[in-house]
C-alpha cells in the first residue's frame, strides 16, 4: 500500500516537466510560424524590387535553388492567386477589349513561371497596364511589377522601392508581434497554470506525507506494544547499521566538497527542467527590428580577382614583367591582397616583387592571427595599424636583403614599391611604399581613394622598399591608413594602371595649373565591378574569369592597350 | 566579344611631358647625302611618334641647328603642333655653343613645368654631328657641364657620330653611363625609329642608374 502511494506520488511529480514540455513545443511552433512568414515576406520583397539574379542571397546561387526558395516561400498562401480574382473582378472587360481572355493570359504566365528553368526575366507575373491605373498610387493591390517601360523611370523605381520596403517592415512587425503575443500567452498561461498546478501537487504532497507519517507511527507504536522484548532486539540490530553509515556517507561528502570547489553555477537544487533538452528561444523571438542590410539571412562574402600583366616597353626593351601581386584569405570574411611594381632600373626587380608580394602577405596575415582581428571582427587603431604596418614592412625589408644575399646579389637590384591591403567586411587596413593607388567602395556606391601614391618631381619617380628610407623620417616614407566604413568593393593597382582607372592628372583649362586629383573614376570600376559579380553568380570557373580578366588588363580599352608600363590591378568585391 | 567581358570607360589623363632636344649639326660637311639623309630621318620620326598616339601626347621635340651659328629652329612643342623643318647647310662646325643652347633649352621648359606644378620626365638632349668642332670651341667647359648636370639628373645627353665624325671629342663631352655612338653609314631612319622607341620606354622606366633602352640596331659597334 505504502508503494502505491509512492508510486501515485512520483506519477503526479512526473507530469510537471512533460506539461512543460508541451508548452516548450508549442512555443517552437510559434518560432518555426514566424520564421517561415517571415522568409515569405523576404521572397516576396525580394521578388517586387529585385531585377537581377545577383541581387537575391548569398547562399542562392543556382536557379534551382532559386526555384526552391520560391517555391518553398513565395507561393505559400498562393499569393497569385488571390491577385489573379482581385484583377479578375476588377478589370475583366478591359481585356476582353484587347480581344485577350484574362484566364488564358493569366494561365500563360503562371505555368511559364513555374515550369521554365530561367525563373528570372519571367516575373512578369501579371502586367501593369493591366489595372488600368494610370499611377502605381491609385493602384494599391498591385504588389507585384512588371518590366516595361515604366521601370525605367527611376522615380518608379526609387517610390516603389520605399513602398515596399515600408511595407516589407510593417509585415515583418506585424508578424513579430503577433508572435510575441503568442508566447506572452503561453508565458502567462504557464505561469499561473503552472503556479496553481504547483500549489495542488504541493498541498498534496504534504497531506499524503502527513498520511504516510502518521500510519508508520501508528504501526510502530502498535509493534512495539505487541512485541516489545522482539523490537529491543530489532533496534539494536539497527544501531549496528546505523553505525555503519557514516563510512557510506563520506564519499558524498568528499564529492559535495568537490564541487564546491569547481566552478559550477549550481548551488542551489537543480532546476525542474533541463536546459539541454529544452534550449531557449531563438533569438529571433527578442529582436524587434531588423537592421536594413538583413545579414542574419544575407551573407556576402569577399570575391577577390587579380592581374599582372607585362608592359609594351618592356617587351621591346626585352624585360620581364616586373609587377607582381598576391591575395588570400585569413578567414571569416578577412583576408590580405599585395601588389607590388619592381624598378624599371632595376636588374632583377621581378624576383624582387615576386618576393616582397608573397613575404609581404604572409607577414600580414599572421599579424591578423595573432592579433585575433578577424574573429573578433576588430580595426585596430590608426596609430596600433600604422606601428604594426612599419615593423611588418622592416620585418620583410630584412628578410629581402637576406635574398638578396643568398641570390649573390645587390639588393637595390631588387628594388620594388609595395602597397598591402586587409580587407574585412567592416573595413580596410592600408600600407605602402611608393606609388600605385588603391581606392574601395562604401554602401552607398562612393568610390573613395585610400592612399597617396609617393611621387618625386620627375613623372615616374618615387621610392622603393630598398631605397634609404628607413633610418632617416621613416614614418615620410610609410601610409598607412585604417579605413572603418564598410566597404562592398576594393581595388589595388599598379601605376601602370593609373592613367586608365583613376583622374590622376588634370590640367586646369584657365590657370594651366596641373593636378592630380586622386579619384577612382566610377565609369571603370562600375561595371567592372557588376561583371565580376555575374561572372561569380553564373558559377564561371575561377581560371575563366582569371582569363578574361588578363585580357581586360592588356587591352581592355585604348588607354589600356596604349599604356607602356607592366599593368597589375586586384579588384574585390562582396557578392 | 563574348557575353560578360570586362569592359571599362577610363577618364581622359593629362599625359606628362617629355621634352627631347635635337642640336643638329648643319655646317657644310653635311652638304649632299648626309642632310638628304638627315632630312629624311626627321620625316620618319615625326611619323613614327604620330603614330603611337601615347608618344605624340607625351613627347615634346625641339630642335637646334647649329654652324657657325646657332639658330633655334623649332621650340618645344607636341607633333601635332608642328611640321618638321627642313634644313639646309653651310659653313663650321659650333658643336659646344649649339649643345649648350639645347642645355638651356632644357632648363626653360623645365621652369614652365614647374610653374604649372606638372610632372615631367627626364628631357633628352641629342647631339648630332659629323666633324670636328671648331678650334675656338670650349669643349672642356662643355664637358664639365655636361658631366654635372648628368650627375645632377637634369637630363640625359646623347651624342651621336656621323660618318668622319671626330668620336674622341665626343667620348670627352659624353658621360661614361651613355657613351656616344657611331651611326652605321646613313642610317638616321633606324636612328630615329630607336629613339621613339626608346622614348615611350623612357617614360615607364624609374629613374635610376641605367636606362633600359631597347637594343639599337644602327650603330657601327663602337661601344665602351
């Protein structure tokens, strides 16, 4: 009987964690809804305002996994659908007009876009002029848009942009809201259900103890009257194992003991429910707002390209092509490019470059290691950048000369310039020494320069790794330059590359006065910039768009073709 | 052109000047063939630069003639604002008087350059001659000029024999880095031809000890 009531007891006990449990599941139903409306609303933002392939995720990079996401996320709750009566009822005899059925036209549409492969370029789910509507104001149920001729107004473009990105944000708070609703429900509801359910297992626990407690006495009370000679035996049959138990009791002790000692949280009983088995809330859940470039879901990574290729005087004075660059990764998105340009007067600048580039970027990259700065996502200062630049520039200058020596020979035989670049998703770190230029592009489409190129009195002049610069005004000779808006784009060129990229010499027509205005010119790295990005999101092998860029660099454009210098250009970008 | 080729629009650049001066030597040993030749050579060069439309943006040519005068017959200028005189001959031979306007030449485009604050290269001065200077010429003072100005890196001097030329006194004004040359027979068309060459790889060397100068195939092998 006694085990009956223990077993009753333990049942009841039991039950709490399972009923939190069922509320556990319910609050992941609500997450995993709100998720999924979410993601509907991104497709379907992403759907009304993006043209291009290259504009969707990150992680979309075939049309099959194009058509998945749509599939999975934009039909649900077959928006087309209801559009499709809306119009119907709406606009029914315009068409008929045009001697078209809107059925048959509408069928057309729908079957092209889901069926074909070449989902892009067919969104024209339902075409504009079809509402009749004579501004996209009077017509507020067309969420959808079309490619004619009025996209290319681009106050179109700019108003309906904001509309659905106003509404993209409003659906997103409604359903956050809503969802948060919910769990308050749930939250409450456990609460006091579990509060009440508490009392009730409480009260019922003590009456059934005091039961339980009452009937042992009675029990022992009634033994000990009816044999008392019998039990006396029996308790000191019990002393002895009593004695016995405080060698059982010790190993807990010690292990209490050992634990106090760790560093544990616990100190109080454990809790009723187990942390591991029901994880908290995502995270998703707390947020209110999302932030505008969204990156919980869209995650750009660096896409870097870059390019030497030989001069046309150095071809006819029979020299190698003395420029040479070099670009890797660090990890979590950072990651180093070099370009260095070797003395045109100098015998065996090539190897030179060569070196510097590869000891340079290697240099560089373990400075990004050991300081952490990639994975912490940290710049550091202007002032920690420029020291740590100048020892990894004398480090390397060193490690030049004993080349130089093992090589048997001059080290101003090898004589370069030399501009490194860390780039990262939160900002660029810059060094050099000499010239060539290296500019990056923010957000918001800026192309900004982030070095000035060193440059004597005489055109071409400037100073070299190996030149005597690093006893005397050292920090003269070094820039650096720590870079913390974001940049989506970067470049590093050679001077040879300077004349065809960048407004570099400009002579003003009244003062005759020359300048050099230092500013990447944005009709060349626009497109260049866009090309990249659809040769990337084609899934072009990486040697086909090394090939293409290399012929770009020889002679991508007269400037380009008549330039004499070596010509080497690193560009990157966030795709 | 493939889909999704790199292309680009690049801005238009100001192409930084590089001034080269020729002190021609027109005293009447020159008469006959050798100024036809001459003439010829001039022609030859201004086509070639015109054609390479990098060179006819950056080169600025000048020109000296001198006998037993010295007359400025062309101030430096772009080939596109120019036509090459043609040159006539008669009497000595003013060598160092002729070299010297070409130095001074030198240093007054250079000043222009520096009051519109633009860059340049390293102008050229070539001397070309086919006797003897005259007795009353201060070759020694020349010399000395020459040789600090080089050494200074104000410009870069370049003299070249014609046949019968005097070379020793040419191997005196000339600095030991750009010894002078004797031009195979009449060839002032490869001469020339070299020169344009070597004046758009002028503009992508660095400045340093050496130049690196495409082979010449028109001299007579006197090199030290």
């Amino acid at each position: 009987m006694k085990l009956g009531f223990a077993i009753l007891f333990i049942v009841l006990l039991g039950n709490g964690p399972y009923l939190y449990a069922a509320q556990q599941d319910e609050k992941q139903q609500i997450v995993g809804e709100a998720i999924d409306n979410i993601n509907i609303q991104i497709a379907k933002y992403f759907i009304n305002t993006r043209l291009r392939p290259k504009d969707f995720p990150y992680y979309i990079q075939t049309f099959e996994q194009l058509n998945e996401f749509l599939n999975r996320y934009y039909y649900a709750g077959h928006p087309l659908i209801i559009l499709v009566n809306q119009i119907n009822n709406a606009k029914n005899d315009y068409l008929n007009t045009q001697g078209m059925s809107l059925d048959k036209f509408f069928e057309n549409r729908i079957s092209v876009h889901l069926t074909q492969k070449k989902i892009i370029g067919n969104y024209n789910l339902s075409p504009h002029w079809a509402c009749l509507a004579n501004t996209f104001e009077s017509c507020h149920q067309c969420w959808y848009f079309d490619w004619g001729w009025q996209w290319d107004m681009k106050c179109w473009q700019d108003w309906w942009k904001k509309t659905q990105w106003q509404q993209f944000q409003e659906a997103i708070e409604k359903i956050m809201t809503e969802a948060n609703a919910k769990m308050a429900v749930i939250e409450a509801n456990e609460k006091s259900h579990f509060a009440s359910f508490d009392q009730l297992v409480t009260i019922f626990c003590v009456i059934v103890l005091m039961i339980l407690v009452s009937i042992f006495l009675i029990l022992i009370i009634f033994a000990i009257k009816k044999h008392k000679h019998r039990f006396l035996i029996k308790m000191n049959r019990g002393k002895t194992i009593l004695s016995q138990k405080p060698n059982h009791s010790q190993p807990d002790n010690a292990k209490s003991v050992a634990n106090n000692n760790t560093v544990t949280e616990k100190s109080s009983p454990s809790p009723l429910y187990d942390r591991e088995k029901f994880p908290p809330t995502q995270p998703i859940i707390e947020t209110k707002t999302i932030s505008s470039d969204m990156t919980p879901w869209i995650i750009k990574k660096w896409f870097v390209i870059g390019g030497s290729v030989i001069g046309k005087s150095h071809i006819e004075s029979q020299l190698p092509c003395q420029d040479n660059h070099y670009h890797e990764e660090i990890g979590n998105n950072w990651g180093i490019a070099v370009v260095a340009d070797g003395a045109g007067s100098a015998e065996y600048s090539h190897f030179g470059s060569q070196f510097i580039v590869q000891k340079t970027a290697r240099a560089f990259h373990e400075l990004v290691i050991k300081n952490d700065w990639h994975q912490q996502n940290q710049l550091p200062s202007n002032k920690d950048w420029h020291l740590s630049a100048k020892n990894v520039l004398t480090e390397v200058r060193e490690m030049l000369e004993s080349y130089a020596n093992v090589q048997q020979r001059e080290t101003k035989s090898l004589a370069c310039t030399v501009i490194a670049v860390i780039y990262s998703p939160i900002g660029l770190l810059i060094t050099h020494i000499g010239d060539g230029r290296a500019a990056y592009c923010n957000w918001q489409n800026e192309w900004k320069s982030i070095m000035i190129p060193w440059k004597g009195e005489e055109a071409n002049a400037t100073v070299f790794m190996t030149s005597d610069i690093w006893h005397q005004n050292i920090d003269h000779f070094v820039e650096s330059r720590v870079i913390t808006e974001k940049p989506i784009a970067f470049t590093l060129i050679s001077d040879g590359c300077e004349k065809s990229s960048f407004e570099c010499s400009q002579v003003d027509p009244i003062t005759k006065k020359w300048s050099d205005p230092n500013k990447p010119y944005p009709k060349f790295f626009k497109p260049l910039v866009t090309t990249l990005k659809n040769l990337k999101q084609e899934g072009t092998p990486y040697n086909e768009i090394q090939a293409k860029w290399h012929s770009f660099l020889t002679a991508g454009n007269q400037t380009l073709k008549d330039e004499s210098d070596d010509k080497t250009m690193i560009l990157g970008v966030l795709i | 052109m493939a889909k999704n080729d790199f292309a680009a629009e690049s801005p238009d650049n100001y192409e930084q000047k590089c001034l080269c001066v020729l002190a021609l030597d027109v005293s009447g040993s020159m008469a006959g063939k050798p100024i036809d030749e001459l003439n010829q050579g001039l022609e030859d060069f201004y086509d070639e630069i015109q054609e390479d439309a990098t060179t006819a943006n950056r080169l600025e040519i000048s020109i000296i003639t001198f006998h037993s005068d010295v007359k400025n017959e062309l101030e430096p200028a772009l080939v596109d604002n120019f036509t090459m005189p043609i040159l006539t001959t008669k009497g000595s031979t003013k060598l160092v008087d002729g070299v010297r306007e070409a130095i001074a030449k030198v240093e007054a485009r250079k000043q222009w350059y520096k009051e519109t604050g633009q860059p340049y290269y390293r102008p050229w001065i070539i001397a070309i001659t086919d006797g003897e200077p005259d007795s009353d010429q201060d070759v020694e003072g020349l010399t000395q000029e020459i040789r600090t100005a080089i050494e200074g890196k104000k410009f870069v001097f370049l003299a070249i024999g014609v046949q019968g030329a005097n070379m020793d006194t040419l191997k005196q004004i000339s600095h030991s880095d750009m010894p002078p040359q004797l031009l195979q027979g009449l060839k002032f068309g490869a001469f020339f031809k070299w020169l344009s060459a070597s004046m758009s790889t002028v503009t992508s060397s660095k400045p340093g000890e050496q130049v690196n100068l495409p082979t010449p195939d028109w001299t007579q092998g006197f090199t030290t």
